[in-house]
C-alpha cells in the first residue's frame, strides 16, 4: 500500500469525516452521516482506493 493522499486532501477529509460523525452522533444529520467514517479513515492512514483506480495522487 502505497501513499497517495497528501497534505490539504488529508486535512480536508479528516475535517468533513470528524464534521459527518459529529453531526450524526448529535443528531443533526440521519444514519447516512455515518458516511463520514470513510473520509476519516482514508485521511488517517493516507491511502484512498479510488485514487489507484482512476490513476491520481495528491501526495507529491
């Protein structure tokens, strides 16, 4: 497994990951706000799926 989430991208998905769970766990925002797991876990770990498939990475 090979990085390929840098930088603001990790930033920016941990924010909306921890923003989606939050709003969930408050009740803000319906069971689909658990969505937001996936965000938070590829921003921690640094890797993302999707971005070998389609052939990009943000991390330089």
């Amino acid at each position: 497994m090979k990085f390929n989430v840098g930088g603001i991208d990790r930033i920016l998905r941990i924010v909306v990951g921890v923003a989606l769970l939050g709003a969930t766990v408050t009740g803000f925002l319906p069971v689909w706000g658990y969505i937001g797991v996936i965000p938070l876990v590829t921003g921690l770990v640094g890797f993302c799926p999707l971005y070998p498939i389609i052939g990009f990475s943000s991390k330089k």
